[in-house]
C-alpha cells in the first residue's frame, strides 16, 4: 500500500514545484564527538548504527533539517544494505533496522504541521559488478538485488514516502538497485543518484549521458547528481541534463559543501552556506528542469536555510519537464 504522503511526493516531483532536500547526516553526526563505544559492537565509524546506539542523536540532526527548512529528510541508512551490514554481523536484521530508521525518521517528520517528506537512502553495496573479479570474489547480480530489496522494503514498511538510490558509482549496480526498489514497491516514487569525478563521469568511466538514457525508462521519477563535488564542477552535466531534449525527468543537484581541502582539518569543506546558494540560486535561473537541490558531504542546517531562501525566491517558478515518449 503507498501512504498518502508518498502519493504526494509523486505528484510534487511531477507538477514542477521545487523541492528542498536536507543536507549531511555523517558530518552532523560526527560533531557528537562519537567514541568507539557509542557504536554498536565498537564499530566506529558504522555511523547507520547510531541509529540504535544513540536513536536521540539521528533524530536531532532529522530536527535540524526540517527546521531549517528542508521538505525532505533522508534515512540514515546509506550503508544498510545487507552487504555492508555483513561487514558489522547484522546483515541477518537488515530489514528491521531500515524499518527502524524509517521509523525513527518519520516520527521527526509528522511532528511538523507542514508536509514533510521521508526518503529512504540506499548507497552503494560496495561490490561493483562492472569489472570483473576475481572467481572467489563474484557475486550474483541476484545477491546484489537481494541485498537492494531486503534494504528497500525493511524502509518501505518504516513509512518512507520515497526511495533515493544515491552515489551510484557503476551503471550496473543502479540498474540492478532499480529493479529491486520496483520490486519492493512498484509505485513507490524512485530518485537515481549518480557521482562524478571531476571529469563528469562515473568511478568506471561511464558518462552522465549514458547512465540517463540507459536508466530513464526505469520507471525512476527523478535524477540528478550528489555528493562527487561542489556545484561548479558539476555544471557541464547539470547543462547537458536540463537540455530540453534530454529532460524527462526533474534534476537532482546535490552537491558537497565544495572539493575538501585534505590540508585542513583532514579534509576541510570550503564552501560556506551563503557561496553555495548564490552558486545554486545561478544555477536555477539558467536551469529549468532542476527540480530538487540539497546538500551531501560537509553541508549543515546553515547551508540548508540559505537554500530554503533561495527556493522562497524562486517559487512559482515551474521546473519544465519534458514527458518521456
């Protein structure tokens, strides 16, 4: 069954009015200041598992975002799916532990009078089934479904309204990672994240032109671009996206907080709240089909007001969307 509020993110992403996303969930988590002991078995860095060892701490930084003016909060299950969670001996609860996390989420979102949005974040599985590997290595591309699907409808049953497939790293996986989304809920509304490398294409090679054309008819309802790099460097491939005859479905542009500066503070972002949205607020103006901006890595609550403001600025402005033939 698709909740109400999921109905209605499928019609915001199709009726051209802009929608904010939140910003960075690890980088907010770290300022916690997180011991090894704050993580489920020792595990630091396992920052999904906050979640369970510290539920107070993820729902404050879901608070923030809301507060600061984001319509959407993202699940802090970026790696829950259960090939990571192999990684830490949960892969058996992979399903309970999206469920929980959307849960948990949720529960941050219907606090708010105004419709606030829950959407479930699946990253990368960490195997890319692009190259080849070693005989002892492989896994099925059945595995890497199963492990998508498991993810997929542990946060489905937790209530999200929407599924983003984000960082996608290998066309193959996101293809793979789609599939399992739409068997775990064929109305569901789907995002397709890809990252870049500077050179506007993918870990593997592959181009922005070629993942879009390849994943568009997938039944997906938007897709863009997150984390990889600040929003300059990923202008040639926001351009080439909003061209009006590639443009199906709305574009995602959330970038990091600009390149870290690895000198400073192992890995300083440079880009403060107020640079970012005047590089975005450009953006859209020479844009139209950018329909969802946001923040990844080393972007906070600041950074996501500022665009709230930016968007406040824009409203009425509708997001042209060509139909897909």
């Amino acid at each position: 069954m698709l909740w109400t509020s999921a109905l209605k993110l499928k019609e915001r992403l199709q009726d051209g009015r802009m929608l904010l996303l939140d910003g960075a969930m690890g980088t907010e988590l770290q300022k916690y200041d997180p011991a090894e002991s704050d993580y489920p078995g020792g595990r630091a860095g396992f920052n999904d598992g906050l979640c369970i060892t510290h539920p107070e701490w993820v729902r404050a930084v879901h608070r923030s975002y809301l507060e600061a003016g984001a319509d959407c909060i993202t699940t802090n299950t970026f790696g829950s799916n259960v090939m990571k969670l192999d990684e830490y001996g949960l892969g058996a609860d992979t399903k309970k532990i999206n469920e929980d996390a959307a849960r948990l989420a949720r529960g941050v979102a219907d606090s708010f009078d105004s419709e606030k949005y829950v959407i479930g974040s699946m990253g990368p599985s960490g195997y890319l089934p692009s190259i080849v590997h070693r005989p002892e290595e492989e896994v099925s591309l059945d595995a890497v479904e199963d492990a998508f699907y498991r993810q997929a409808v542990g946060l489905v049953r937790g209530g999200v309204d929407g599924l983003v497939l984000e960082t996608s790293v290998d066309l193959v996986e996101l293809k793979t990672a789609i599939r399992a989304a739409r068997r775990a809920d064929r109305n569901i509304p789907v995002i397709a994240n890809i990252t870049l490398a500077q050179a506007g294409r993918m870990l593997l090679g592959t181009p922005v032109e070629a993942v879009y054309t390849t994943v568009c008819g997938m039944g997906i309802d938007a897709f863009g671009i997150n984390c990889s790099t600040g929003p300059l460097e990923m202008e040639n491939c926001i351009r080439w996206l909003s061209d009006a005859g590639n443009a199906g479905h709305p574009v995602l542009v959330v970038p990091n907080a600009g390149i870290p500066d690895m000198a400073k503070n192992n890995g300083e972002y440079p880009l403060q709240a107020g640079e970012m949205s005047e590089i975005l607020e450009d953006m859209l103006g020479k844009y139209p089909n950018i329909g969802v901006i946001g923040g990844c890595c080393g972007t906070t609550p600041e950074h996501i007001r500022m665009l709230r403001s930016v968007i406040d600025k824009h409203e009425g402005r509708a997001v042209r969307v060509q139909a897909m033939r």
